[in-house]
C-alpha cells in the first residue's frame, strides 16, 4: 500500500507483531489503538478517537499460501465482551459521526459562517484505512477499520468472508483477542 510523503515516518509491523492468528498460512494481526499516544505517530497529535467515540484497529493480513487471497467481501466486526457486534464505519464517514461533527447543510447565508474544525476530519483517516481487494502470493496487506465503540477488556475482532482464488473456497473465520 502506498503512503503519501507526509505519512511516510509511520509504518505497520508485522501481522505476527500484534495480537493475531493463522489459519491455512494465512496470517491475521490486529491492535486496537486505544490511547491518544498510541494513535500520535499514525494519526498525529489532535487524533484522540476516544473522545469522539471511535476506536480505530489496525489489521494485517499476510498470505503465504500458494494462492491469491480474495478481501473483497472481508467481513470485520468487533466483538464486546458482553457479545455485541459493532459494524467498521466508512472513513469518510467517521468525521460526521464523530461529535462535534456535523453533516454539511445547504447554506442560506450569503456569507459562510465560522465553523469549527473537527479534528478527525482528516485526510490520514482515507490513507490508513484498510483498502486492499486481493493480496497475491507471499504479499501482506494493512490498514485501520474505525469502530463507534470504547476500548474495553475481552474485546475481540471477528474477520470472515476471505476466499481463495480462483477456487472461492472460503477461508475459517479468524477471531483475535485485542
């Protein structure tokens, strides 16, 4: 995955670096950033997820099978200790979600009005965010999913709907204790 230059002093481990699993040398790592210096080097100094309600979670993905590893249809949630399932929110939409961020309206004034900048609304958060469709043989691939969630003891992220190519043979689900 390419970064743009000013991102260039941050970069993921390994899948093997964080809390992960494997499954059919297919390797799954996963850290939730849960603190304002734990996001600081990716995100920057104004990035604190939790005060608006985010909880952003790196995931790499590293395939060392003989075949191509399909992620179009990578289903990842995250899991409460209670066993509540959170959906990934879309980056561009976390800055709207995130108080106090607000949907653009039509603006009726003649002249804009002062508005304050929300601190997420950030470019890194598109970068970072994982992209990759397929990963070919001996590639790995990383990036953040963003959760409207707080950190909290015995989470974990559920990932499925990864499939080999061209077999479509789905993978077992991988589950990773953050």
């Amino acid at each position: 995955m390419a970064w743009a230059a000013e991102d260039s002093a941050w970069r993921a481990g390994k899948a093997a670096d964080y809390a992960h699993q494997s499954t059919d040398k297919v390797t799954i790592g996963a850290k939730a950033f849960k603190t304002p210096e734990e996001t600081e080097p990716a995100f920057g100094k104004k990035a604190d997820f939790n005060k608006y309600g985010f909880l952003p979670v790196l995931v790499v993905v590293e395939n060392q099978r003989g075949e191509t590893v399909d992620l179009k249809n990578m289903q990842v949630e995250l899991v409460a200790a209670g066993g509540k399932h959170v959906q990934a929110v879309a980056p561009d939409d976390v800055p709207y979600i995130a108080r106090p961020g607000q949907r653009p309206t039509m603006q009726k004034l003649p002249f804009p009005t002062p508005k304050k900048k929300n601190p997420l609304s950030m470019p890194e958060l598109q970068n970072r965010a994982f992209a990759a469709q397929m990963l070919p043989t001996g590639d790995s691939a990383n990036g953040f999913f963003y959760f409207e969630a707080r950190p909290e003891p015995g989470m974990k992220l559920y990932l499925n709907g990864l499939r080999l190519r061209p077999s479509g043979q789905e993978l077992f689900y991988f589950e990773i204790e953050l």
